[in-house]
C-alpha cells in the first residue's frame, strides 16, 4: 500500500530508541504523514543510547529526524492535539520502544499524557496499536499487560531482530525489527531480505 497515510508514533523511555528514529524516518520517507510523541525518558535514552545534546531539543530533533517532510511533534501534554480524538483519521499508532511502565498505562486505560491519550483512542475505535516493547527478562506482570493490551486488539512485535537473513551490521539488526513493524502496518519497504528471497 503506497498511498500517503497518517500514523502516530510513541518513542518512549526503553532502551532501543534508534528503532523509533528509524521508524519514523522510514515512514516519512515513503510519504507518510507522522505525528510523533516523544517521553520525558524518551529524551533520556536519546541523550545516553545516541549521544545526542538534547539541551536544545529543536536542534535535537532536526538532527535526528527528516523535519521537512510530513512531521508533526507534538508535546506529551498537548491535549488538544488531533490525534487526541478518535475523529481524527489515523491510520493506526506505533510506540517503539515501549517501556513497561507505558504499556502498564494503556493495559489499564490510564491516559495520563497525549501518548497514553492515543494508544487509548487507537483502542476504542478499532484501530491498529502497535507496541514495541524492549525489556528483558520480563516477569508476569509485563506478560499480563501485553496479553491485555493484544485482547483488546492491539499487536504486540518485541525487538526481536531475527538472524535467517544473516545480518552483517547493526543497522541490519535495526532495519528487520523495523520493517516487522512495517509489514504489521502494510507499509511497504526493502529494509530486509524475506526468507525465500
């Protein structure tokens, strides 16, 4: 599917926030529209993970991210934002990475900032949520939450780079999870070699 659509992405406070630059990049450069939500540890981990200054945040976001395409940042807060209404059209919302505490949040319909706010829209009108979650080892209650989270129609895709396409480099590791995502979401891309292929 290669028409431009709308989607919402969540980087959250999980080690991995690479996945949801590249994400979102690879979203904005097939078109897309994205707005993005970004956590107060999701500032963390870019600090710490991708060495970035995120002092001056603006600056930090055009360094990470194509913000002259079709992007939309929206900050944690901002209630009033569109995608905090389930009569926005969204075509569906990724939080990649997700932290345990955030998926907790949605299992339990607490919509405390903009982020929680969507993923509950996302649910309550049948739409696709998409959770990354990067933790390990995972005890019950991260299991509980998820299988919450996916009866109530939600996907869960765990950063699981798998090896059958003989990874070389890092970004080979980052471009599958990516592009599992992406499959989930009918997006197309190239990111990685399907087995068969």
């Amino acid at each position: 599917m290669n028409t431009k659509r709308i989607f919402t992405v969540g980087i959250t406070g999980a080690s991995g926030a690479v996945y949801g630059v590249r994400f979102v990049n690879t979203l904005l450069r097939a078109g897309h529209r994205v707005h993005l939500i970004i956590s107060q540890a999701g500032w963390q981990v870019f600090y710490h993970e991708l060495e970035e200054d995120t002092s001056d945040r603006n600056a930090c976001l055009e360094r990470l991210f194509e913000t002259d395409k079709d992007l939309h940042i929206h900050s944690l807060q901002d209630f009033s934002a569109p995608i905090a209404s389930g009569s926005y059209q969204n075509d569906g919302m990724i939080i990649i990475p997700c932290s345990m505490g955030t998926l907790a949040k949605i299992s339990q319909g607490i919509s405390s900032n903009l982020l929680e706010r969507t993923a509950d829209v996302m649910l309550k009108e049948r739409r696709p949520l998409i959770i990354v979650p990067r933790e390990t080892p995972l005890h019950s209650i991260h299991l509980g939450n998820m299988k919450t989270i996916g009866d109530m129609g939600g996907t869960i895709v765990p950063a699981m780079p798998g090896f059958y396409h003989m990874p070389k480099t890092m970004d080979d590791l980052i471009n599958f999870v990516v592009g599992k995502v992406l499959d989930q979401l009918d997006v197309d891309h190239d990111l990685f070699t399907r087995w068969g292929e």
